[in-house]
C-alpha cells in the first residue's frame, strides 16, 4: 500500500469516525432530553404526590373536626332530650297533685253543702256546726291556694320549657355551623 492510497484510506476512516461522532452527539443529545424529560416528569409526580399528601391530611383533619362536632351534637342531643323528660314527668307529677286538691276541693265544698241544709239544730249543735263550717272553709281556702299554687308552677313549667329552647336551640346551631 502506497502512502497516498493510505492517507485516503487514513482520510476515510476519520471521515467515517467523524461521522459517527456526529451521530454520537446527536444521539447523546437524545438520550440527555430524554433524561431531562423524565427527570422533569418525576418533579411533577414527585410535586402531584406531596399535594395528593397535603389534601389526604386536610381531608382528614376536617373528618376529624366533623366528627367532634357530631359528637358534641350528640351529646348536646341527649342533655336536651333528658331535660325534656325531667320536665315532661314534673309536668305529669304536678297535674296527678293539681287533680288531687281539686277533688279535695269538690269534697270540702260537698261537706259546705251539707252543713248549710242542716236545719234544725241544738245551740250546742249549731255551735259546732259553726266551727266545722269554719274548718272546712279554712280548709277550701287552703286547698284553693293550693290549686292556685299547682297552676302558677304548670305555667311556670312550660314558659320553663319555652325558655329550655331558646336557650339551647341556638347552641346546637352554633355547634353545626
């Protein structure tokens, strides 16, 4: 081989080796976007996966605080629920009292009756007949007092009632709110 036909093929092995340097580069090019893209997509997932993180948390913190406030319903529920039916037997208790003295009341005001027909009668008759009178009159005025007392506390029980919900009530809104 001469020198000449050597140098060509020299010349023709660094054209060819340029050549494929070139499509090195290019290729290492490629590969080095590639690369960038994928690191790029790993900060979005990365990015996407910490904020799928933050909303889970805030999920379930709002669960969490749901759940208080049910709870505190709830209970809130049960007191006020309770407290109806202290006020629903008080109720109960002081009308079986209220029917009592009313029907103590008939049988005074039967025993009255009773005494003012009694006509004739000794002075020592009459004398006690007097003061039966009176006992029993003390006794009707006592238990029309009483009657009075029983139907001031039934009122009383229901403005309670009444006053039982507007002191509550807005305390439960409070709480759903």
């Amino acid at each position: 081989m001469t020198l000449e036909q050597e140098k060509i093929s020299l010349n023709s092995k660094t054209e060819h080796l340029q050549s494929n340097m070139e499509s090195l580069n290019i290729e290492k090019e490629k590969i080095e976007e590639q690369l960038h893209s994928i690191l790029r997509e790993r900060e979005q997932f990365m990015l996407e996966n910490q904020n799928l993180s933050t909303t889970t948390c805030q999920l379930k913190n709002r669960l969490t605080e749901i759940e208080t406030k049910t709870n505190c319903i709830m209970v809130e529920k049960e007191k006020i629920e309770t407290l109806l039916r202290m006020n629903e037997n008080k109720t109960h208790d002081l009308e079986k009292e209220r029917q009592y003295y009313t029907t103590q009341t008939k049988e005074l005001l039967m025993n009255l009756k009773e005494v003012s027909e009694q006509k004739e009668l000794t002075e020592s008759e009459l004398r006690e007949q007097v003061m039966a009178r009176i006992g029993a009159e003390k006794q009707l005025q006592a238990a029309e007092k009483a009657l009075e007392h029983l139907e001031m506390a039934l009122k009383m029980t229901g403005a309670q009632m009444t006053e039982l919900q507007e002191h509550i009530m807005p305390d439960v809104h409070k709480l759903r709110g």
